[in-house]
C-alpha cells in the first residue's frame, strides 16, 4: 500500500483538514494528496518551488524542520494530519515527533514513516555508511529508513498520552492519536532505546503493534 494511499484514507477522515508534510524531497506524495491547506516542510525541495506556489492551497517552507516549529510557537494555526517523513534518525523524528504534537488539533493524527527498515543496512543512522554498505556488497537496492524504528519503542514506553499501531499493508507507518493508554512496565531508559539495533526491531516486532489500515482508521478523525 502506498504511502499517499495511507495518508489520503486518514485525511479523507476530516471535513476541511490541514496537513503538514515534514521531509518533502520531490513532493512525490505531497502533491497527490488532497485537503483544504497543504503545509511542506524540507530543508531543500528537489522541484520548483516557484512553478508549485502558484497552487493556493499550498504553502511551502525551506527550512529545517526545527526552524520550521520553532517559529509556529505563537501560530494559531493547528493540523489535523502531520505525515513525517525527514531525516531518518531517531534523534531527529523524536524532534519532529514531539514539536509536531504542539501544533496538532483536537482530533488530530499524526503519521511516522519508515519505522521498520528492511534490511540491516537500511537500519544505519548514517546515510552515507549505508551507501557505502551498499556498494561494498554490490547490493543496488539502497533503501534507507535510518534508525527511526527505535522511535517506536520511545512512544510505547513514554508518550502514554497517545496510542498508537503501525499499518502492516507497506514498508512500515506508525500513526497517533490522542488517547490515553496504560504503560504497564517500567520504561526502559532513553539512553538504552538510542542504542537498540536492528535485531532488536525485528525480535521487538510485538512493539509496532501492526495492523491493518481498515482497522486503525475507526480511532481517528474529529469525535
């Protein structure tokens, strides 16, 4: 299932719905997808920028994901789907993850992609390590999901405020929503979740809590 697939079955969930896209690179998904306001985030957009603004529901942001929040602190404005998709480390969508639930509406949801990595390789946190990976084994794949996987168990373990399951018709997307759950062990440290590996996502699958997108979209969308 693609991830515009995903996204558009959420957003279609909300009569007029905001949407915020953080990691845009050639707005592949961002410009198939339809809502009332469109917000792109990325540090460098791969197209015109200038040619896509002419499109009025959309509005689009060069700048780091951090300047990005950093100066929406007093914004009004709220989102009713937040898709992250940036720089694929756990540190960074953390970051991301954390600011995007300041500006998320009541309702809202919120979307992490490529939370499990399809290989070894694609798990490292240093693109150009998995590049050079790739080419040591003369393996053309070059799929990068980064470490965002430990992400997961960051949220299972501390973001009690949210639930949450991962859709396991794709590559691997984690969607939020704002519900209280109970975190019934004790949480391991932040320290000890930064040091996980990719054998610990593939033995922790249970964590991901995946299931189908037909079964995760009655939790979401305005009650």
């Amino acid at each position: 299932m693609e991830r515009a697939t995903v996204i558009q079955s959420i957003l279609d969930l909300y009569q007029s719905p905001n949407y915020l896209e953080i990691g845009v690179d050639q707005g592949v998904t961002f410009r198939v997808l339809r809502a009332s306001r469109k917000v792109a985030v990325d540090v460098k957009f791969a197209f015109d920028v200038a040619e896509a603004r002419t499109a009025p529901e959309c509005d689009y942001h060069e700048v780091t994901s951090d300047a990005f929040f950093a100066g929406r602190a007093a914004s009004e404005t709220k989102f009713d789907v937040v898709f992250i998709d940036g720089l694929h480390t756990f540190d960074q969508t953390l970051r991301d993850m954390l600011n995007a639930s300041y500006v998320l509406a009541d309702g809202g949801t919120i979307i992490i992609d490529d939370v499990m990595p399809s290989s070894y390789a694609a798990s490292l946190p240093d693109l150009d390590y998995t590049r050079q990976f790739w080419a040591a084994t003369n393996n053309p794949d070059g799929s990068w999901m980064g470490d965002v996987y430990k992400l997961v168990f960051f949220i299972q373990d501390y973001l009690g405020s949210f639930s949450y399951a991962t859709v396991e018709e794709n590559h691997g997307q984690t969607v939020l929503w704002r519900k209280s759950r109970d975190i019934r062990t004790a949480p391991a440290q932040v320290e000890a979740i930064s040091r996980l590996q990719y054998v610990d996502a593939v033995m922790g699958k249970s964590a991901f809590q995946f299931s189908p997108l037909a079964n995760i979209l009655p939790h979401l969308g305005k009650r």
